[in-house]
C-alpha cells in the first residue's frame, strides 16, 4: 500500500500563481507515488479571518476548482472539507488536554503573524490554538508524511511531539510506571534523576542528544549493577523514549521542492499586497498586470544598462523561462540592447500558456458547480471513514468508551 500524505489550504480568497507554485504543483506530483489526503482548511481560515465569513464561504469551491484546474484528480487523491469532520474537532480538544501551552507559544509563525497582521485582533485561544488543530488534522488520518517548505517544518516537529507524548501518556499498560520505577531505584539518585531529565527533554523536544545520555546511563548501569537483566534495560529504554502502543503515527516532512513565486512588485505575492495574478487571471489582465510590473530602479531610460538582480521581472524569468531565454534577458538588460517591455514579452507568453489549460478545466465545473460539490462530498465520505476509526482507538486509549 502507498504511504499516505495530508495537506491543506486556508480558503481566504482567488488562489494564485504563488500557491500554484508553491505547493498545488507538488501536490500534483506526489498523487503519482502517495495516497494523498487534500482538504480545504475553513477552520484554520477562521483563527485569522473570523469576522470575514462571507469571504471563506464564496472561496471554499472556488478554491476546489483551483486544485481541480492545477491538476489534481479526484480519482487519485482525496479532497474533502475540515469542517464537515467533527473528529478533527474532538481530536483537537483531547490533545489540548496534555499539551504544555509552551508548545504551542514557541511555534515560530505565532510570534510572526501577530507580528505581521497587526491590523488583526489575534487574542483569542484559536489562533494560539491553530498549530494544535493542525497537528489533529495530520494525526487523525495517520499521515506517514506532510508536505511542507523550510518554514513550515516547525508545524510539523510540533505535530510529532503531540504523536510522541499522547502515546507516552495513553499508550502503555497501567502497570508500566510503577515496574519503571523500580528498575529506575535501582540507579543512583544522581542517574536516576539525569535519566529522568533526559526522558522529560526528549519527550519535550525529541532531541537526539537527550535520548544519547539516557542511553549511556542505561549501559552504565547493566554493565556495574549486580543482578541487572536485559528485561530492565529494555523497560528503561522503553520508559526513556517514551515508548507504548502507537495509537498515533509520528509524521515525518516531505520537503519537496519548492519554488518562491515573488509578487508583482518583488515582495511576497499576497492578496494583501495587491500584487497577485490570479491562477485563472483572464489573459488581458494578465498582459496588463506584468506589462506594468517595476524593473530595474536604477534604468531610467531606455539606454540606460540595467541589472536583472535588480528587477522583479528577472524572478518570472528564473521560473518561466528556458536557458537561452534567460541568457537574452540577461544579456539585454545589462547591454541595454533591449528595452523593458520586450524583456516582458517571454513571461507574458509563459504565463499565459501555462494558464490556459487551466481555465479548460475549470469550465466545466464553473458552469455546472454540482460537479465539484459531489466530489467534494465523497471525498468528505472517504476521509470520514479513516477519521472515525482514528478516534475509536483514540477514546478506547483514554478511557472514553463507558
């Protein structure tokens, strides 16, 4: 059986040539070798947009049409909605059960983003909460792997230490504590506070150095105590790592490649900055859009040389065009030989080759939008299935089946 993948997106508006690029085109790649799981956020998209509904409800099938266009097949990966799984909910609030709110504080994008939307009232428990309702979205489908860039990773370590300390906590017998702490007096005080230490920074962080020292004092201790067995060393071992049944699989990030779209205007593309083209952008806006684009600061006149390291224009280059188009570009803009708007010409033409057959796909599901509320609909079926069995073995580990 082919190892399952789970992503999502935030339904917050039109997706755009950054998004395509970003992620949907991987996303396209891995249903060849993955089972791949693909759901629309609109839960994550209301820790940030709450008071915006309107926008999250129109975006939602338009987004789906979106994934639909770039190529994913509903015959070949699942698509399906968050909200209309309540399990990813019920997961959420039993993990928040046992999760330190430290975890959840020191997720690099929190400080970010209340840092970055500051016209946003983001005090609320949702969005400290959201990296939480993320790790419950990829632990409830037992996904082996989570498509991610660089800055994403950290989502994810997140997610593996929720796995990690839920299995501590509800995956071993009853009995295992207090068979634990007889081997542990077995140790001096000073080891068996050091292993303890490192059982608690492991469990904390996963980090390698912690599971290393707790090794040592392990072999320390079969090697110098009289009487130690094998059956000892295996129980401290287990009781270092934190280990019991697996009730919820430990995610591992995929980093596939992934390539940074900048906006028009060489920032981020963003809708809040006004500088995206849109996935299905009709082409005179297209033409119009790059043809406005800024280049070069410093090349004022057309004889004026120029510097492609500069220019916006360079960035669509580097992703649109082929080696000898890139060596014109380069070579007429630091000659002068050609002016700016023929160094936009390649990207329009790129830009919008790809588009088309996009907007061919989309055309069917836009004049008949039942066919994509269907394949919405059994996607949300399929995704159930796995979702409930999930939560079968989650509340039987917590005691929850009376």
């Amino acid at each position: 059986m082919k190892q399952r993948v789970l992503s999502g997106m935030r339904p917050t508006g039109a997706l755009h040539l950054g998004h395509y690029h970003g992620a949907l085109k991987n996303w396209v790649r891995l249903q060849d070798d993955y089972e791949c799981f693909y759901f629309v956020a609109d839960w994550h998209a209301l820790t940030t947009h709450y008071e915006e509904r309107s926008v999250i409800e129109k975006s939602v099938y338009d987004m789906v049409i979106d994934w639909i266009a770039a190529g994913l097949d509903p015959d070949r990966c699942t698509i399906f909605i968050q909200s209309r799984l309540p399990e990813h909910a019920e997961l959420f609030t039993l993990l928040a059960m046992g999760t330190p709110l430290g975890w959840l504080e020191r997720v690099p994008s929190y400080k970010d983003q209340i840092e970055n939307l500051k016209d946003r009232d983001l005090a609320t428990y949702g969005f400290l909460g959201y990296p939480l309702l993320q790790a419950a979205d990829i632990l409830i489908y037992k996904a082996a792997f989570v498509p991610v860039g660089e800055d994403q990773a950290s989502h994810v370590e997140l997610t593996r230490e929720v796995a990690r300390r839920f299995n501590h906590l509800y995956g071993r017998s009853p009995e295992f504590d207090a068979i634990a702490t007889s081997a542990l007096a077995k140790l001096s005080k000073d080891d068996a506070r050091t292993l303890e230490k490192q059982r608690k920074a492991f469990g904390e962080t996963g980090a390698a150095q912690a599971l290393a020292r707790g090794d040592a004092i392990i072999r320390q201790a079969a090697a110098a105590i009289t009487g130690w067995t094998s059956g000892e060393s295996e129980l401290l071992t287990g009781y270092l790592r934190g280990s019991g049944k697996t009730i919820l699989t430990e995610p591992e990030a995929l980093h596939t490649e992934v390539t940074k779209l900048p906006g028009l205007d060489g920032r981020k593309m963003s809708k809040s900055y006004g500088n995206t083209i849109a996935m299905r952008e009709e082409p005179a806006e297209v033409e119009r859009k790059i043809r406005r684009m800024p280049t070069d600061p410093q090349r004022v006149r057309r004889t004026d040389k120029g510097d492609p390291e500069r220019c916006p224009v360079w960035q669509f280059h580097l992703i649109y065009s082929d080696a000898p188009t890139q060596a014109w570009a380069r070579a007429g803009c630091t000659s002068a030989g050609i002016g700016c708007l023929e160094c936009k010409q390649p990207v329009i033409d790129a830009v919008l080759r790809e588009q088309k057959p996009w907007r061919e796909r989309a055309e069917p599901y836009l004049s008949n939008p039942k066919k994509v509320h269907w394949i919405v609909e059994v996607g949300t079926e399929s995704a159930r299935v796995v979702a409930r069995e999930t939560m079968r073995d989650v509340r039987g580990a917590m005691g929850l089946i009376y």
